[in-house]
C-alpha cells in the first residue's frame, strides 16, 4: 500500500467504507444509498484504485490505519437516513457517555 498524502475524502467515500466495513455487499450499499448497483460498484473501483488498493478487505484496512475511519469503535459509524441518503453519525454510546469523545 501506498500512503496518498492530502488525499481529499468525501463523506460519501467515508460512508461508503464504513459500509465495506461493516460487511455491506454492494447490491446493499446501493440500496441504503439509494443508488444502483452499478454506481456502487464503481465508487468502489475507484476508491480501490485511488488507494492503490487490490481489495475491499485492503481497502478498509488502509483506512483504518491511516485513521481516514474511527479508531477504538466497532463497527464504524453511520446510520441510514429514513427521508435521505445514509449519512455518518457518532457511536451510540457517545449519548449515554458524553465524557467518552
């Protein structure tokens, strides 16, 4: 892996790795989305090449360790949004334990 310095993210390429994270299939990561297989699939591709990476597990892993998604919780954040597209949020447990951030 090649470390990509400055390399801008956007929240739907966060969110999108959170979701491989967690285990999402494509055909399920479109459907949270609401976008089509094939658009997921190619974000996918594209962030795998960007990152130089060769697979999903890869992928998640460069994240991880280049602190691009949370360290310390699991699974990582984010929620799907009932009237929108998913979107990022904090852990749960933050709202029982404000003094845990």
């Amino acid at each position: 892996m090649t470390v990509i310095v400055g390399e801008e993210v956007s929240a739907r390429d966060a969110l999108l790795v959170a979701m491989l994270a967690r285990g999402h299939t494509t055909d399920r990561a479109a459907r949270e989305l609401r976008l089509s297989r094939h658009t997921v699939g190619e974000e996918i591709s594209s962030l795998l090449g960007r990152f130089s990476c060769r697979n999903r597990a890869e992928l998640v892993a460069y994240w991880y360790v280049h602190r691009l998604l949370p360290i310390g919780i699991w699974p990582p954040p984010y929620a799907p949004c009932d009237n929108g597209p998913a979107r990022t949020v904090g852990h749960p447990s933050d709202a029982r334990n404000p003094s845990a951030r």
